[in-house]
C-alpha cells in the first residue's frame, strides 16, 4: 500500500534503515526494511509507541501534529503524526539530516493520509 512512498522517502534519505505505519491502537498497517538494524524489535517498539503517544496526547498539551525524536547509541527513532488515529515510525543512522526528512514527509504527507 504505502511501499511507493516509502522507497521515494529512501531513495532521498539514503539513512533510513526501516518505516512503517502503525495505528493508535498498535497495530502496524505497513512497514519496509532497507537494511537490517541489529538490536531493534520495530515490531514490539511501534505498540509500544502507540501506548506512549496516546498517553501524551491524553494530557491535552501535546499538539495535533507532532515530531518525537528518540536517539540511541547507533540508531534515531523519528516518530510523526499523520492523523488522530495514525503514525509513521523511521528508525534511520543517527546522521540522518531531519529537516530533509521532515520536507519529504511534508512533501508526501497527504498522499499517504490518502491512503489511510
């Protein structure tokens, strides 16, 4: 479904080892591995993010659209708002340039909600 769009958001951000879209409810829709990343479960850490996400977004200070960032030690977890019931999830290399990244997200953003 999203695999057009995913390898467009590779082929411009060479960093991206794995993405994906999951729901709120943490169940994942689509996701593409680029290349393997040792160490990382995609599958438990995007319900994990689902349980972490909702909870911000029950405190009501948290905008509509939002960006998380997650760093770790040979690896960045981005994590987007595409709509109240939906994320993207992109575990990249740490030297990932996230304006880049964020203009192709923006640039695809309503397609992919689109397709939701």
């Amino acid at each position: 479904m999203f695999e057009e769009i995913f390898t467009k958001f590779h082929d411009k951000n060479r960093e991206i080892k794995v993405i994906g879209v999951w729901g709120k409810d943490g169940l994942e829709l689509e996701k593409k591995y680029f290349s393997v990343a040792e160490g990382i479960d995609l599958d438990f850490t995007g319900a994990e993010l689902a349980d972490v996400i909702s909870k911000i977004e029950g405190i009501k200070i948290a905008p509509q659209n939002y960006f998380v960032k997650l760093s770790f030690k040979d690896f960045m977890l981005i994590v987007f708002s595409l709509t109240p019931d939906f994320f993207m999830v992109v575990l990249s290399e740490k030297d990932i340039i996230l304006g880049k990244l964020n203009f192709y997200l923006n640039l695809h953003k309503n397609r992919l909600i689109s397709m939701l």
